[in-house]
C-alpha cells in the first residue's frame, strides 16, 4: 500500500523521537548548559537513518531557550521543525552519514580552547560565498570530518558553535560536559 511505512523506519522514528526526549531531559536538568546557548536560542535535531530532506529530521518546535537559568523546550519533537538545523545536519550527514545528530551552541574562544584541551576535532567555516557543503568539504582532513565546527559571527550575525554527534545523547553529553568545564567554580 502507498504511503505506508516499514516497520525498520517506524522503529527508527521511534528511536529517534526517544532520544531527543531523552537527550533534552538532560539539557534540562543541568545546571550549567543555559550559559553556553547563543542568544538566538539553540535547537537540537536527529535524523532517521539516511535522511534526504527536513521532514526525515526531528527537532524542538520553537527551539530550546533558556528561563531563569534553566533550558527549557516548548514542545515535544517533531518532523520538520528545525530548518536550519536540520539543513546542517543534512549537509554534515553528506559528508558523514555516522553522524545523525547536530546541536548549536554560542561561539567563544573559550568553548574553542576547551574542545582543543579535550582534544575534539574541529574547524573554522569562515563564512565567505562557498555553500555550507563546500565549507564542510573543506574542513575535512585526512579523510576525517571534524566532530564540531564553528563560526565567529561578525556584523549582525551571531557566532555559532556546532556539535555533532551519532545521536542526540552522545550530543547532549557533550554539550553538558563542555558547559560544566566552563562553568567550574561559577555556579550559582
């Protein structure tokens, strides 16, 4: 019958949705994770196996923002409800299809020096007229996609930190571990 999903891709959903819940729990009841969303807000998204488009990719409709020191989401995940996200992820996945799960976080050479004491891959887009998959293309060395790029921001645009991972724990963990590097002998 047209239409009708495979019961490999309904589990997939499934798996899917059930990370993100997951992983955003965790987001949530840290206590140091709200310091390092930009101030555009953040979302995370996961993509079923092999995803071609938007609609393959889950995220938080309305993003993950940050009240009274604590992330909070205003809405359960849902298909298509992260474009840009998703459309990073997509282009990552391109180049990696390992990688299923995408998280932005603010810039700062502060997250940039802790991900090179934590000896975590990553890379510079200098944001410059190449597309996003041409920026990517280029970061890759020795056959190795970095596991987290970034941008600077400059004249009316915000920097970015971009953390991907194979799922959106593996993300959240890091995200989480990298705020609480941060935040050591911070906390309020």
């Amino acid at each position: 019958m047209k239409g009708m999903i495979s019961t490999s891709a309904l589990e997939d959903q499934c798996y899917v949705l059930g990370q993100l819940v997951h992983a955003v729990g965790m987001l949530v009841n840290s206590d140091t994770v709200y310091s390092v969303l930009p101030e555009i807000r953040s979302n995370l998204v996961m993509a079923c196996a092999g995803a071609q488009d938007i609609q393959q990719i889950a995220g938080i409709p309305g993003r993950l923002t940050e009240v009274f020191g604590k992330i909070t989401a205003p809405s359960y995940p849902a298909w298509g409800a992260s474009k840009n996200t998703a459309r990073i992820l997509l282009t990552v996945m391109r180049h990696n299809p390992q990688v299923r799960a995408v998280m932005e976080i603010k810039y700062s050479p502060a997250i940039i020096n802790l991900l090179a004491l934590n000896n975590i891959p990553c890379a510079q887009l200098v944001i410059n007229g190449k597309s996003l998959s041409d920026l990517i293309k280029s970061s890759i060395k020795n056959q190795v996609i970095p596991s987290v790029f970034y941008t600077e921001g400059g004249l009316a645009r915000e920097g970015a930190t971009i953390v991907t991972g194979k799922d959106a724990i593996a993300v959240a963990e890091m995200v989480i571990n990298l705020a609480d590097q941060l935040n050591i002998g911070t906390r309020i």
